[in-house]
C-alpha cells in the first residue's frame, strides 16, 4: 500500500514593484529557487505547497519559481478575484494573474462584495493572518526598511516570528545571503529594531 506523502506548506511575503528593484528580479529567483531546493532537501517525501496572496511583485515571482519546480499553489487572495484586479497596473498583470490562478490547485478568497466599505489593507491583513494559519514557515523578500502601513510585509513577518514559524529573509533590494530570522525575546518583532536577530544558513523548517 503506497503511502500518501504530507504536505509542507510555505508562506511567502514581500513587496510590491514599488519597493522590489526590477534589476533585483533575476537575483531574486534564483535566491527562491536556492531556498526551495534546499527545503525540498530537508523534507523528501512531502509534497511542497506554495501560499502566496498573488500580488504584484515578491508574491508572483515566487509562484512562478514554485510552480516551476513542481510544487502546488495555493492562492489566498486579499479580495475577490474580479475586486483584487482593478487594483493591477496593466491588462499584462491582469493576464498574469489569470494564468496564476488557472495554475493554483487551490484558491481561497472573499465574497465579491466582501471589500464594499472596508479599507483595502484589511484585506491584505486578513490575507496574511489566514496564509500564516497554513503555513509552517514563511519566505519574507524584504528590503530591511521599516513598514509603512497595516496589512505589509514587515507585519506578516512580525506575526510569523510570534507564531514562532522560522522566516527566511531573501534581501529584496540588494544581493545577501538568505537568512532565517529568530523571534525576539518579547516578540516585538522585526519593525522595532534596527536589524533583526539571524542565524547564518540558508532556510529553516518544520513539520507538525
């Protein structure tokens, strides 16, 4: 009798074009793949699943990287589908989008009426809360600078690194090694310090 393989799943965060150099897109997958391949290593038998919220920028890049590699996506999305691609810069995002979509084996979102009357960073903060619920370790591709608003990149990292789930950094804005960041000793979180606590290796994981 053949054994069913588990599933690891793994978050990802990151920035927008606005704060994600497009010179660093190279960089950038090939830093993913890095870290994909490395959690593929340390966990054989799983079967690999991407979360990503399918935003422009950090979250896209690491779908097409995962899917790529063969992992399965799983698309949490911030609004519903018909809402979220208004917020896109162009009918190509729009197209790329769709094609992600068509590509996830799984896709959660809100009612098409669910952002009427509500601020749009609510939806990327229940976005984030709901991708950290699934998730056993979180992929953060940030810059190093401070948040600039609710529901972004540094507060999923913030809320990950309370959940006590490992976070590894991939630089956004200049070529560094990937590290993983340690909860701080109150959980304060990344956002309060000049520079977050890291262990010097490539990934961290862990199975429940």
């Amino acid at each position: 009798m053949t054994r069913k393989a588990q599933v690891l799943t793994v978050g990802v965060t990151g920035h927008r074009p606005n704060r994600l150099p497009e010179t660093q897109w190279p960089r950038l997958r090939n830093e993913l793949a890095r870290v994909m391949a490395q959690i593929e290593g340390e966990h054989p038998r799983q079967r690999w699943t991407l979360i990503s919220g399918l935003a422009e920028g950090a979250d896209r890049l690491a779908a097409f990287v995962a899917l790529g590699r063969g992992w399965r996506l799983h698309a949490i999305l911030a609004f519903h589908r018909n809402r979220f691609e208004q917020d896109f810069s162009d009918s190509s995002s729009v197209g790329e989008f769709r094609a992600l979509v068509s590509a996830a084996h799984r896709i959660t979102e809100p009612g098409p009426r669910w952002h009427v009357g509500r601020p749009a960073n609510e939806g990327y903060h229940a976005m984030g809360a709901a991708m950290l619920a699934l998730s056993r370790q979180l992929i953060a591709i940030w810059d190093g600078e401070p948040s600039r608003g609710k529901g972004g990149t540094i507060e999923v990292i913030e809320q990950a690194l309370r959940l006590d789930l490992p976070v590894v950094w991939i630089h956004a804005a200049k070529p560094a090694p990937p590290r993983v960041l340690l909860p701080s000793a109150d959980a304060r979180g990344v956002a309060k310090a000049d520079q977050p606590k890291m262990r010097s290796r490539p990934s961290a994981s862990r199975t429940r």
